[in-house]
C-alpha cells in the first residue's frame, strides 16, 4: 500500500509549500501558528486534520496529494523504491 503512495506522485507538506513559493514565516502566518511549530509539523509528519486543510487550501494542493507521514518515511519509502525499480530492470 505504500508503494503505491509514492507511485502516485506524493509530495511532503514542505514541498508543497515552497512549490507554492511560501517560505516558512509567510506560510506560518496565513496558517496561523508560529515558523518553529510548522517547521516541527513539516518534519514529523503528525499534523492534525483542521491544520491539514488549510495547509492544502493555501498551497492549492488536493489533500490525497500530500505524504502525511515524517519526512524521514517518506525518503525512507522513495529510497526503497527507487532500489525496487533498479533491480527490477537490472533482471530483466
């Protein structure tokens, strides 16, 4: 189930906020909380649903788009991956 996260093209909170062109402090303000609690959110992945919605409302990004696990997992899971897809094509 997992693989099939990253197949779909998933992307961090982070990501989705610098793809938005937000740095830290903007994006902390609109959402309403301070740069060091996003920063937090952003890196352990542990962000509750009402603080989800708005961060998808103001990076213009459909919920399902988002990884909402720690960023560690979701290199973790595109590192395992990427090491899947290589000895696929390596055998074949």
């Amino acid at each position: 189930m997992r693989r099939q996260v990253l197949h779909s093209h998933k992307i961090t909170p982070r990501a989705a906020r610098v793809n938005a062109g937000l740095s830290l402090p903007q994006a902390a303000a609109a959402l309403g909380t301070s740069a060091r609690r996003l920063k937090e959110l952003e890196l352990n992945g542990r962000i509750r649903l009402n603080m989800g919605l708005r961060m998808t409302r103001l990076y213009q990004q459909p919920i399902d788009r988002l990884f909402w696990e720690s960023e560690e997992e979701y290199h973790r899971l595109r590192a395992e991956a990427r090491q899947e897809k290589e000895a696929f094509y390596a055998h074949g």
